[in-house]
C-alpha cells in the first residue's frame, strides 16, 4: 500500500506541477533553452492549477456545477486540460494549426 501512495504522489506531483504548464509551453514557445522550459512549465502548471481551483469552488453556483474541490474532480479536470493541451501540441507539431499572417 505505501508504493501506491508513493506512486500516486508522484503522478500528482507531475499533473500538478509539471505536465499542463509543459504542454503550454511548448505551445505558446517554439525554441526554448532547457531551463526556461522547465521554470515556463512549473508557472503555467501553477496558474493552471489556481484557474482550476477557482472553476471548481469559486462561488456557490459552480460549486453545485462541479461538487467542489475533491480529489476526484482535481484529477479528471486536470487529466483532461492535459490530454486538450497534448492534442493541441500534437496538432501544432504536425503541422495541421498553421501561422495566420
């Protein structure tokens, strides 16, 4: 049971702090040093993750909406907004989300 706690604390940690805000970033940034990836991706996770706490528990009514902040709603919101921000990143680097000019 403790390696599925650790386990799941080090996928948390990553969902939470890490893979969003790297998929934003490769987004939004073409060509990056390593470093401004890795300081740009724990950001963009952070604000993620505060623009999520405030969709799930801001005011009464979207907290009726979504039931709250709870562990499950954190995971399945965060899981989705990572697999549309891989999408995204996938498309863009198919080749299939061209520059407008």
């Amino acid at each position: 049971m403790i390696v599925v706690d650790i386990l799941h604390a080090v996928i948390g940690l990553a969902f939470a702090l890490f893979i969003p805000g790297f998929l934003l970033t490769k987004i939004i940034f073409a060509k990056q040093e390593i470093l401004e990836t890795a300081a740009f991706s724990i950001a963009f996770s952070i604000a993620i993750d505060i623009f999520l706490g405030l969709f799930l528990g801001a005011n009464e009514t979207m907290f009726n909406i979504t039931g709250g902040i709870t562990e499950l709603n954190v995971w399945f919101y965060m899981v989705i907004i990572s697999i549309i921000l891989g999408i995204v990143y996938l498309a863009k680097a198919k080749g299939l989300l061209k520059k407008r000019k």
